[in-house]
C-alpha cells in the first residue's frame, strides 16, 4: 500500500519564535507591575495617612494660633506661607517617600528571594533596576502632589484662590529633582546590602539627621560654602518663595552680627543661601552618581 505524500509543511511544522520584548519594553511592563504593586500595598495606605495628617497638624497650628507672632508672620503674604511649609515640608515627605518605596526596591529581590525567579527571565537588569526606580518615583511623586493639595486648601482658605504664587512651579520642580536625588542615594544603599532594613535605615538618618549635621559642621566649625550637601541644595526648594530669588549657580553669603552678652561686643554669623541653579546642579550630581553606582552594583550581584 502506496503511502500519501506529505508536505513538508505539515511533517516539519515551523513553530512561532519566542519574541524577547526590548529594553524599553521590559522597563514600561516592569514599571506597570511594580507601580500597580506600590499602589495597592498597605504601605501606600499607610504613607497616604501619614501625609495627611502633616496637612492636618499644619492646619491646626495655623487655625489655632493666628493670635502668634510667628504665625502672623506667615499668614502675612502668600509667599511666606508657602515658602515656610512647602519648602520644609516637602523635603520631609520627599525622603518619607523614598524610603517607604525605595527602601527595599532591589535589597527586596535578595531578601524575599524573588529575584532568583526574576533572573531567570530574559530580562536585563538594567531594565529591572531603571523599571523599579521610575516606578518609585511616580508613587513618591504621587505624595508629594497629596501634600502640595492639602497645602493649598489651607492657602486658598487664608488668601483666596487668586493669591497663586507663581513660584510654585518652579519649586515644585525643584521638588522633584531632589526626589530623583534622594532616590537615587536609596537604591544605592538597596543595592549595596541584601537587607531592606539597611536601606531604611541608612536614608532615613541621613537624609533627616546626618547631612543637616554636615552642612551645620561645615559651615560653624570650617567656615565655608556647604555646596557638597544635598540638604544644602535642598532649601533652594523654599528660597524660590523669597523677596530675593538668587537664579545662579553660586550661593548667597549673609554676616550676621550676634552680641555676646553683658560682656559687650559682637560674634558674627556666616549663613549661606543656594542659588536655584547651583542646588539644581548639585542635586543632579547627587542622582547621576547614586544611580549610576547602585546600577553597577546590582549588575555585579550574585544570587546564590
């Protein structure tokens, strides 16, 4: 019995090749799931709470205390208002964010053991790395914006929905790039150790207590420009709102005469101001190194 011809076609089928998405591709999925992650983990709930009641601690003082002379002072004009509780804080809530999303955003992959599941895929870890990053911003960035709501509501209450600053936008720029900033130096201490406490940790104390410490140190006891500080940089956040806007990229040196008591005579003072340009020069040097460094560092980590 003759057999039938068969097609080739049919007797060696071609099966469709497994297409391996790109680089850019891997980091807007990766960014999608872990920014869907971020936004429905109890941690964003929780961060949510915190920021609102800053907004709520923030309202009570001024409501209740209108009869103080420092709260006088800064229901005086939109510009001192804003310039005293957006750009304090606004720093607090940058590094509040950061370490709640960044804190274990590559330190978790070890950790949870995660990552071995991860490595296992066709992806680059560039892509991880940059995908876990912008997603962290954009969840930072979403409290930041909270909180610059919720201080609105309080100004328009005060001055009316007319008394606007126009230097909000600038500094809410500034914001941001000092959120890169201090993400950036997050993921770093993430990479750098296999455990998320450390990257809690680390940022917390240096971001709220060790490089104020730095910038105080530097400026009483060396007596110069602190423009290595990125707490430093950060206050060009709240200077924007200032009667004096110094745009450059040198600081402002201001001598204050101090008296020193019933001995007479006078002790002078040395404070120094950003100028905008050079707190925004000095926080992208900040990012641009952190990142690159803590992507080196994830690109050299086993998991084993």
């Amino acid at each position: 019995m003759a057999e039938s011809p068969v097609s080739s076609e049919s007797a060696d089928p071609v099966s469709p090749r497994l297409q391996v998405p790109g680089t850019v591709d891997q980091i807007i999925k990766l960014t999608r799931y872990q920014l869907r992650e971020y936004l429905s983990s109890r941690r964003f709930v929780a961060l949510v709470g915190i920021v609102v009641v800053i907004a709520a601690i923030i309202t009570f003082i001024v409501a209740d205390l209108q009869s103080n002379a420092a709260v006088k002072a800064l229901l005086a004009s939109p510009d001192a208002f804003y310039g005293s509780f957006w750009g304090g804080g606004a720093g607090f809530v940058v590094v509040l964010s950061a370490v709640f999303f960044g804190g274990d955003a590559i330190a978790g992959e070890f950790q949870n053991k995660t990552g071995y599941f991860l490595m296992g895929l066709p992806i680059r870890r560039s892509a991880i790395y940059i995908g876990k990053y912008i997603a962290a911003f954009l969840a930072s960035a979403s409290m930041l914006l909270l909180y610059l709501v919720l201080l609105l509501l309080n100004g328009v209450h005060y001055f009316g929905a007319s008394a606007f600053p126009w230097q909000f936008l600038p500094s809410l720029a500034l914001a941001l790039v000092y959120l890169m900033a201090v993400l950036g130096t997050t993921f770093l201490f993430s990479s750098l150790f296999k455990t998320s406490a450390y990257g809690f940790v680390l940022t917390a104390i240096l971001f709220l207590i060790g490089f104020g410490l730095l910038q105080t140190l530097i400026t009483s006891v060396v007596k110069i420009e602190p423009w290595m500080i990125i707490s430093y940089a950060n206050g060009a956040i709240g200077d924007v709102f200032a009667p004096t806007i110094n745009w450059g990229l040198s600081g402002t040196v201001t001598v204050t005469k101090v008296p020193l008591g019933r001995g007479g005579g006078f002790d002078t003072v040395t404070s120094y101001t950003p100028g905008v340009a050079e707190g925004v020069v000095i926080m992208l040097a900040y990012f641009i190194l952190t990142a690159i460094a803590g992507l080196y560092l994830f690109e050299r980590e086993e998991f084993t």
